[in-house]
C-alpha cells in the first residue's frame, strides 16, 4: 500500500499587537484583502474572541464567507476578558494542542493563512500557554501592529525583545515585520516614532499605515479605503 502524501500546510502570518485596541483586526482584514485580490488564496482565522464577535464578521466578509464564524472563530467567550479567565468561568480547559489543530486544519484548505492573535504576546490563552507559546509552537512569520502614539517605543520594543527572545529558545518565529498605525489623534512623537523605531529595531522593518477614519472597521469602508494603503500592505505580504 502506498503511503498518502503529506497535507500541504499554508504560510502562516500570525498579528500581534503591543496591546489590545491598536489595530490587528483592521490590519488583517486589509492585508486579508490584498491577498486576495492579488491572487493569494488566502484565509484568516481569529482563534480567541472575547466579547463581541464583530472582528469574526469583518473577518468572514473579507474571505467572502468561505469559512464559517466557528472555524474563523473556535474558541467564544462572551465575557470581555482574558481567554483563559472565561475559560474557566465556564469550567472549560483549552489546550495548546487543540489550538493548534484546529488551526493546521484551517491552514490545509489555503496558500496563506493570517492568524490575528487576542491583545499582546503575555496574554494567556489556555492552561499553561500565552499567546506568544502559540506562536512559536506555529513556526510562523509574526506581523507586530503598533499604535503610533506616545508610549508605542516602549511597548513594540518590549514586544520585539519577547518574540526575539522566543527565537533565540527555538527556530520556530520566522520572518518579523512591525505595522505602525497611524490615528485620528496625533500627539508630538507621531513624527518621529517610526525613524526611531526603525533605528532600534534595525534590520526589522517597521512601516507605516495610514489612518483610515473612525469607520474604517466596516467592511464597506475598508474596502473603499484599501487603495490607500495598497503599497504598503504589498510591502508586508513580500
């Protein structure tokens, strides 16, 4: 009897954020959509959601409903606070193993999947892991999406030195790039935060995004609003 090939696995990017709130979900849509549109099959899976599930409908309108609000979204909680103190609210234990199936099933069906993660690197998921666990444990490229504001040298730069530090432990973290979104509101370090975090997180790349509007989490007026952030999103999907 011959044996069955391997399962061809998609490349994984996964979408970290410096913390909860700066952007992720607006960012993977975007680059979800340049993807597709540049003729990547790609999919995208948001496997934690706390609260509302608003980020899993952008998501699915972005794949074209391809995937079901359960497959972009397996683990629900409805209660807006870390997975693992829903979790255990509701007497659940979620395993890392299990993440990661449910995940490398999704990766299967696609060439590129994208993985939004749930707020920063130290949040934990389940018993006994973070998100940053689950990252290594994918072997992924890692997007790091930051807010330019005051403060955001602080949090990317301790973001980085986590993932850093990861890869330094094990081979799996691959490529990492930093998405700086911009906002409605600017202080006086907008200017100069991208230069400096460039200068300091040198050779990894932190680029621009421009802010979009207030509405720019529908999907609607996202998909208005892509062409101008088009050449930049093509810098992150090289």
């Amino acid at each position: 009897m011959k044996a069955r090939p391997p399962q061809r696995t998609g490349k994984i990017i996964f979408i970290t954020g410096t913390d909860t709130g700066v952007g992720k979900t607006v960012f993977t849509a975007l680059l979800l959509h340049h993807l597709r549109t540049s003729g990547v099959h790609a999919l995208a899976m948001k496997p934690f959601c706390s609260g509302g599930r608003a980020d899993v409908h952008l998501l699915r309108a972005m794949q074209d409903s391809e995937l079901s609000e359960d497959e972009i979204n397996p683990f629900y909680f409805s209660e807006p606070v870390a997975p693992l103190v829903a979790a255990r609210r509701h007497n659940k234990s979620i395993s890392l193993a299990e993440v990661l199936r449910q995940i490398k099933r999704i990766s299967q069906r696609c060439e590129c999947l994208l993985i939004e993660g749930s707020g920063g690197l130290s949040v934990p998921l389940g018993e006994n892991f973070l998100v940053s666990d689950l990252i290594q444990r994918l072997e992924s490229e890692v997007i790091i999406v930051a807010r330019n504001r005051l403060g955001t040298i602080n949090h990317t730069l301790l973001t980085l030195n986590g993932l850093l530090l990861k890869r330094t432990k094990s081979r799996g973290i691959k490529k990492i790039r930093i998405a700086l979104i911009d906002s409605e509101k600017t202080d006086s370090s907008c200017s100069s935060n991208q230069q400096i975090l460039s200068e300091l997180c040198a050779p990894i790349p932190v680029w621009a995004v421009d802010f979009l509007g207030k509405n720019a989490s529908k999907y609607g007026v996202l998909k208005k609003k892509y062409e101008k952030v088009k050449k930049t999103l093509a810098r992150f999907s090289g």
